[in-house]
C-alpha cells in the first residue's frame, strides 16, 4: 500500500444499514479509495474513485461517499473531500474529459458563428439595402430630402447670390434634363426634381443631389464653369445619382442593420429618425467608385439625349484640374476625384454614344 494516504475521517454503513462503524477513508496514487475499520484496520468497502459516488458540497452537510454495492461513507471533513474530487475526479474523471471532448465543438461552433457573421455583412447587408431602397416610400425621401437641406442651410449654406437671370436660365435646362431623364426612365415613377441655388464659402464649387431628387448647386461651381453646359453635365450627373438611387444606398448602408430592419418591418417613424441623423452627414460622403462611374455615364447619356454636350462633365473635370489641380483640398474633389482616368472614360464613352447615332 505504499503510497496510498488517508484522506478523512468518519462512519461507515453497510448496505441499508443504520449502525454505523468509526472508519477512514483511503485513497492510493493509483486512484483506489479503501474504507477501513478505524480501530482494526479491516477493509470495509473498496473501488476505484472514478466509481465512487460523490455528493455534492452542501453548506456543512456531511458528504457521502457511495461505493458500488450500496455501502455509505459519511464525513464532515467537505475540504478533504474537495481535495480529492480535484486530486482524482479532475484528472481520471469527469469535468476535464468532458471539456476536452467539448473543445472541437466549442471550436465548430466559434468558426460558424464567425462564418455567419462575414456572411451577413458581405450578402445580407446589401440585400438589405436593396429591399429597403426599393421599399422606401417616396414621403421618406422627402422627408430626408428636407430635412438634409434644412441641417445644410443653418450649417453651411448662405442664399444665393447668382442673377436672377443666369439662375432662370438653368432652372429651365435643368427642367429640361429631367423631362428627357423622365424619357429614358419611361414608366417608372420619376422623384420629384428640383434645383436649389445657395452660395456656400465653405463647400465651395459643388452640387449633389439628396434622395427626394433635391439637387443643389453653389454659386462658387456656377461661377467657376465655363459655359452653362458644363454646369448641366454636372446637373446631369447629380440626376444620375438620383435615377440609381446611390444616395438613399449610400445612406442605407451608414445606417446599419437595425435600422434598415426596423424600415422593412414598416416601424417608419423610428427607422425614418434613425436615417435622418445619418442623413445630415451625407454632404460628407463620396459615392462609391463604381457609382460615380455609373453618374459620369448617365451624365453623357442625358445631356446627349438632351441635345447639349456630352463632353460637358469631362471638360468640368478638366477645368477643375487646371484651376485646382488634381490633389487640391476642395469638397468636390474628395467626393469626386477629377482623374485623368476619369476625363478619359468619361470621353470615350462619349465618343461611343455619338458614334453609335451615325
Ligand atoms: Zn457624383
């Protein structure tokens, strides 16, 4: 029996018995718990720990300890038995088998909860943008719509300062972009277009279009252009961003899943505060890459159809460079980065719409 060791003291009961016999228990390195007499010495009961019933840790309730065979160990000594159950129980026995046995699952189950998570954001996310842009009642854009122009006007935004003459003469080209912009649409439902002039120092020549087809154009672009048809190649390109719906997407996207949820599931009144808050940030944000490209084509196009040049967008986007050069700090050149690719597509698209009318 070498090293075996007592562990506790206390009584022991035969089977259904109520007599019970002074006695301690053993337990060997090996893991073998023996109860014996506590004055002969005889041995009681005896079985391997892991077979050996423990009861739980209850206040000062004396444990039991059941061997196979119904025999009952009893002891107050709980920390002795504490001891044991993390001596023995822990290494032959239950708890660290059963997390070892769990580590592959608790594994799976991280790698598909992360699995899930880059699935969200790469597909459902933009699937959610589309529903809800295609879900989006017109009263919401326009409430957006106003409400964006109201935040800008207080923040940013002075009256404009153009004549009244030069202001006239665009509104009624900018009409009549979006009367052929209605054209090429045909059937769908067409926003509810309408230009606003303001001078603003601080935004400088710039124009963007708010999802109820609000566009607005600063004097400081008026003034820079060199004819009325590059200001409309921009008005047409703005128009664009309203026809693909890249603002309403732009912010759809800022406003994060709850939101677009609660839009879909027609909780409007707080969805629509929600997107108001992201909205007010939407002069701060550059479509993306691909958008613009699709804004610079839709710009040819219309101001083709329209009987006006549709160079006009890639001789802006050249003056600007000129003016301004190309790394220059002015908004409309972060939200619209006036690159030699770009003047060249831009371009040559025109040339391909041209050439396909001959
Ligand atoms: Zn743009």
């Amino acid at each position: 029996m070498s090293g075996s060791e007592p562990v506790a003291e206390g009584v022991w009961r035969a089977p259904g018995a109520a007599a019970a016999t002074a006695a301690r228990l053993i337990v060997s390195e090996s893991g073998t718990a023996t109860v014996v007499d506590a004055e002969a010495g005889a041995v009681l009961a005896e079985a391997a720990i892991g077979q050996v019933e423990v009861s739980a840790r209850v206040g000062s309730i004396p444990r039991h300890l059941t061997f196979p065979g119904g025999s009952d160990f009893e002891t107050r000594d709980n920390d002795a038995i504490d001891r044991l159950r993390d001596r023995h129980l822990g290494r032959h026995g239950g708890l660290v088998h059963g997390l070892e046995a769990f580590r592959p699952r608790l594994l799976v189950f991280v790698a598909v909860t992360i699995g899930l998570c880059v699935l969200i954001y790469r597909f459902a996310v933009p699937a959610l943008v589309e529903v809800a842009v295609w879900s989006t009642p017109p009263a919401v854009s326009d409430l957006m719509g106003r409400s964006v122009l109201t935040s800008l006007d207080t923040l940013v935004f002075q009256p404009t300062e153009l004549e009244e003459e030069r202001r006239d003469r665009l509104q009624e080209a900018f009409a009549g972009l979006v009367a052929t912009a209605g054209a090429m649409r045909g059937e769908a439902p067409s926003p509810a277009y309408r230009l606003h002039f303001r001078k603003s120092a601080q935004i400088g020549p710039n124009a963007f279009a708010l999802p109820d087809g609000s566009v607005i154009l600063t004097d400081e672009l008026v003034l820079l252009a060199a004819d009325d048809d590059m200001v409309l190649g921009v008005l047409a390109h703005e128009i664009g961003h309203v026809e693909h719906n890249h603002s309403l997407r732009q912010i759809y996207r800022l406003a994060g899943v709850t939101a677009l949820i609660m839009l879909i599931g027609g909780d409007i009144g707080a969805a629509t505060e929600d997107l108001l808050l992201q909205g007010s940030a939407l002069v701060a944000l550059s479509h993306s890459r691909a958008a613009e490209t699709e804004a610079d084509r839709f710009s040819v196009e219309l101001m083709h159809r329209a009987g006006r040049d549709p160079e006009a967008i890639a001789r802006f986007f050249e003056l600007l460079r000129d003016r301004v050069g190309f790394g220059a700090d002015v908004a409309i050149l972060s939200s619209h980065p006036a690159t030699q690719d770009r003047i060249d597509a831009t371009r040559a698209y025109a040339r391909e719409i041209a050439g396909t009318d001959r």
